[in-house]
DNA sequence: TGTTAGCACTCTCTCTTATTGAGTGCTAAT
DNA sequence: ATTAGCACTCAATAAGAGAGAGTGCTAACA
C-alpha cells in the first residue's frame, strides 16, 4: 500500500506535530504552523481518508488526529529519513570515550549513558557474554597460606578473579606451574569451546595437584556461571518521566520494575540482529504491559561477537533520532574496539 | 516537656493510625478502632491540647488530626518501642548470607536487598573506602608483552586491579621481583598511611626499573582515587512509589533523581554515629526537597573502620521497625565480617 | 472533479454551584 | 473531669453550564 505525496506530507506534519506536542493535531493548526498551500477542508479530507485506511485515530470525535501506531509503521517504513548524530554529539562522544577506559565494561557504561543523554530516552547496552570471548590468560595469584586468587583474563580485557582455598603446603612456585599449565591448554579458545576433555587433560597432567586444580576449576566455572548471562546497562531510566504519556504512576511503575528485572529485558531482545535497526512500536511488543512504548535494537560487533544496544521510549518517539544516533554509535563503537583490543 | 499517661497513649494511637493509613484520624473512629474506655468528646479534648503543644495538625478544620513532625520526634524520643528482626526474618536473612560472597561488597548488597525487601522502604549501605582498609597483598601480573596487570587485594578481600604498559623487554621474574618489594614496603599499612616516603623508598630500591615502578605507583593511585569515595549501594528504590504522599510524579522524580546521584546522598550522611541509630525526620534534613521524607542511619563495624548504612521512608514511616531492624542487621553485619575476615 | 468556504454539531475541559459526610469545637448536663 | 448533643466547617464528589477546538457535511467555485 502506497500513499500519494499530498497524504504522505500530512502524516509526515501529523507524526512530526504530534511527536513533538503529544497532543491531538488538528486540521486548521497544522495548515497554519506548516504553511501548507492547502486549505484546512481538503487536509481534513486527506485526514478522514488516512483514517479509514488507519494511519491516523481519533481520540474522540471532536479532536484532532493522532498518529496510530499503524501510521507509525508506515512512516518508519516507508518515509523516514534517519537523523544520525551530527558533528558536535559525534565530537562529545569522541571526548567521552577518550579518557582511559580499562575494559569493554567501562566503555559501554559510557556508551549507554551518551545515548540515554542525547536522545533523552532510556537506553541500554548489552555486553556480550563472556563465553564467546576468547581465553587470554590465567593466574594463580598466592594471597595467603592457605590462599590464592584465580585470575582470568579475556580478550577484551575482561577481569575476572575469585578466591579459592589452596593446601597450606603448596608454593608460589608451583602455583605457578599449574597457571602456566592451563594457560597452555586454553590459550586463545572460546570460553564457550572449553570442553571437558581440556579440563581432563589438565587433571592428568597435573595429578598431584589434585586439590588446587580442582579449585581453580571450580572458580572459573563460577566466574563463567556468574558473568556467562550478558550484563545489560540501563542508562536515562527516569528520562520516561518527562514523557506526558507517564505522569501516571501506576504505567510508571509498572516500566520502572521492568527495568529493575535485567532478566525481562533480555527476554524481549530479538534473537539475532543484522547491519538493520529492529524497531518494535506498541502493540507490536508482544506485552501488554509495553503497549505505548517503543523499542529499537541495534547491534554492534565486538570480535566476531554480537553486542546489542537500544532505546526505549514512548510510541511518540523520534524514531530519526534513535534509530540515526544508534547507528552512528554503532560505528564509532566497533572502530573503537577494533583499535583497542 | 513530658506527657500524661493519656495523652501518650492517644498520641502513639494516632501515630500508628496514620502510618497505617496514610489519612487524618478523627475522634471517633479513633475510639472505635482501639477500644478505648474513654469518649470521642474527651480524646477531641485530648487532642486539642495536643494540638495546642505542637505535637499534632490538623491538615484543615473539618478533618482529623495527623501527626506532626514534632509529635513523631517525640515519640521516637521518649516513647518508641524499637521492634527487631523476628526469629523468622533473621533466618532468611541469615540463609540469604550464607551462600559463598568473595568479598564485602557482596556481602554489603546483599543486606541492602534484605533491608529494603524486609522494611518496604528505600535502603542503602555504604562500603567503608579501601582507604581506610589494610593493604594486604600487590602482585604485578604479565598479561602479554608490553602489558601487565596491577593486583591489589585488601584486607577486607577486596581485589582491584588496573592495566598498565611495561616496557617489552622486562621479564616475569622481574616483575615478580618488583611485586615483591612493594609487598615488602606496604604490608599491613592503611592504605590512607601510605605516604611518599615509602613510595620514594620504592624508587629509590628499583631505580633501574623506574618505569614498570612508575606505571604501578600510577595505577595503584588511580584505583584509589576510583574507589576512595565510599561506594553507596541503593536498593528498594522503587517502594516510595507505593507511599501514597509521592503519586505525584514531579515529587518523585525529585527523589529518583536524588538517588541517582550518590554524591548528593553521601553529602547527607551523619559524620560520625556511635551505636545508636540517627533519626531525621522530615525538615530535620536541611534541604527542602526532603522535608517529606525521613532518614535512619545506623553505622557497623569492619575490622576497625566504620560501615553506614540507612532507610529512606515518608515521615510517616515505620520509625519502630527502620530502627530495630537496622540494629539486627548490624549485629549479624559485624559477626559475620568477623568471621570471615 | 478536486478544492474551498461556511456552518451546525460534538465532545472535552474548565469553571461554578450544590450536596454530602466526616470531624470539630462549644455548651450544658452528668 | 467527662460526656452527650448540636451547630458549624471544609474537602471531596457530583452535576450543570459555558467555552473552545475540531470535525463532517453541504453547497459553491475553479
């Protein structure tokens, strides 16, 4: 279904309007604030038509018009030219990110925070699982008689430690033979690809060291077990209160909890991205809970694994604006992981 | 200024009334709800006088009284009895804590979690600053050529750790070697008693190594730096929106916003507590947003160093319950942290 | 045949005006 | 000192009366 350019113009006026006000758009306000060549008769016209074909809804009889989420759709779809970030954000992002960050974590820390900041919506960034990032290094680190760390480092400069219980009898030295042992049988293997057979061989190998093995063992898995779920960063969460659509507090409460469950959020990502932007308007979440909020994912692509990121916000959402800062982001994001890591 | 046995007791009604219920209380529902033995016309005498002194208001004429803000100092002063963790509570709690944690920040959010689950209020727990905890153990950890990993564990389990650049030819044994006299030189110090004479000690011994020394003075200030204000741990924000008096949105954003930003609550913080708890009703906080919310603040203890830790309610909060729950959990805080550390 | 002006009609929003009911304060009796 | 009785007050709710923004329809127009 294909709209002509007088009633593609009009929804274009009706979304942008009613994007920006949330209220109703009527005929004769819209002619004047667009400075449109037509009278406000054949607008309300072209309004009556859009609405049999269900781009627009009324309130009520005797109000404006409002955008419905069909008419979303369509504009998304179909007319939409994406905003992305322009030189100034573009330079502050850059700034941000300039200073030292340590790990992937901190940097996506700052990533959702600029996208909840610029778009005024709320953002999150999900970190990709440990499990697809690649083994680099492992240590035993002697604390204490009885004693010691176990230290594992990713490729992307994940750290991750966990103390374990060691004989008293054990030396550093020997300590570090067992790290050395293990950093030569998972050196540069997925996390995911670590198999029981590599877990046997080391036993093997190490026999007398039984008890440590056995430790360090379990302290990866736990570390794997605690970190293996994708961390999600939620950035702007009160940005929903300055939505007119939210002044209720019982909508609000209802959202906000949702937030707090990281576990919901991840349920309602889709399963697997392309280079596109996924954008879920209202009703089209399968909640009812979420049926005034949109949703649009993106993905980035840290080595080889999916990292995912988006924006939540009301169904009157700038959609240009949240799909171009996404992409945008996206790029400057994958460069810098490519550049650090 | 002290109260008659009568008016105590229609005071400390009226107070559990309004906690309740969150609405005015009148004579005559008053004398129904409790049984009283005296009548309606006596308790409107009762609490004119009442009025009169300051401990209770009426929101307009025709309406009940409610406390006020003097009459709940009052009674948290002179009349309140505080009502501990039950027998019940305290086992979960206590299974809640039994799980492995690896270090107090585990351990510190788990209690926010109980607190503000178990209260309905807000709660937050602050993390003593490592400053104040012992330096118990650096290592210098070489990650790949050129890079290398600053480990630094404190007493209280607490592991930091921060990248750093080596120069490409140092080898491992120096490295551990270098560790090693910063071990020797630290040791057991407060990690606020480290002075620049022992690090210029440090310079001085490894002059030949001035710039893997250098590096790890750096990362070792830095992760200080990140992590020497006290680490506030907020939980149970979301239950004030159950509190009828903040369905207003604006109010509440006020207060969201506020919790968002640790800084501002570590600004409030009492100084110093000894082993009582603080009590800040409403306008007793300095700052106007506040004036409809109370504080408790409690302190415990970790090897030495003072811990705090609160609930943020309305005024019309369950004083009893904030306090002798804060006080039950400080107690099982401070056996647990001694045995474990 | 598409566009426009004119006009009656609709419906929300806001501002007033009763009405109700819980609660008080005062007075007089116990 | 306590209590019953009663007039009075005031918020909260409901009901009614414009006002205003916007529509849909009809008839005239290019």
């Amino acid at each position: 279904m294909t709209l002509d350019e007088r009633k593609k113009l009009i929804l274009e006026s009706i979304i942008k309007d009613y994007v920006e006000t949330a209220e109703p758009v009527g005929s004769r306000a819209m002619v004047k604030k667009h400075g449109l060549k037509i009278s406000a008769a054949t607008v309300r016209n072209e309004m009556s038509d859009l609405e049999d074909m269900g781009y627009l809804e009324q309130p009520h009889t005797s109000a404006g018009r409002i955008p419905s989420q069909k008419g979303f759709r369509y504009y998304v779809d179909c007319m939409m030219e994406q905003e992305n970030l322009d030189e100034k954000e573009t330079q502050v992002l850059l700034h941000l990110l300039d200073d030292s960050f340590q790990e992937v974590n901190d940097l996506v820390q700052k990533i959702g925070h600029f996208l909840a900041q610029i778009t005024k919506y709320t953002s999150f960034v999900i970190i990709p699982s440990v499990r697809l990032s690649k083994f680099k290094y492992l240590q035993l680190v002697p604390i204490e008689p009885g004693k010691a760390l176990v230290l594992l480092v990713t490729d992307l400069g994940v750290v991750m430690h966990r103390n374990i219980e060691v004989p008293q009898s054990i030396t550093a030295p020997e300590m570090e033979l067992i790290g050395r042992m293990f950093n030569q049988v998972l050196a540069g293997k997925k996390i995911t690809e670590i198999q029981r057979s590599d877990l046997q061989q080391l036993r093997d190998e190490l026999k007398q060291r039984r008890k440590v093995i056995d430790r360090t063992l379990e302290a990866i898995e736990s570390l794997l077990d605690n970190s293996s779920e994708e961390r999600v960063i939620i950035s702007g969460a009160l940005n929903i209160m300055n939505e007119p659509e939210f002044k209720d507090v019982d909508k609000l409460k209802k959202i906000l909890a949702f937030l707090e469950e990281e576990t919901q959020l991840m349920g309602m990502l889709p399963e697997s991205l392309g280079d596109e932007v996924d954008i879920r308007i209202g009703q089209e979440n399968q909640s009812e809970d979420f049926k005034d909020l949109s949703f649009v994912f993106a993905s980035y692509q840290t080595q080889g694994e999916q990292g995912k990121m988006g924006l939540m916000g009301p169904v009157r959402m700038e959609y240009w604006k949240a799909v171009g800062s996404l992409d945008s982001v996206r790029d400057i994001i994958e460069e810098i992981i490519k550049k650090r890591f």
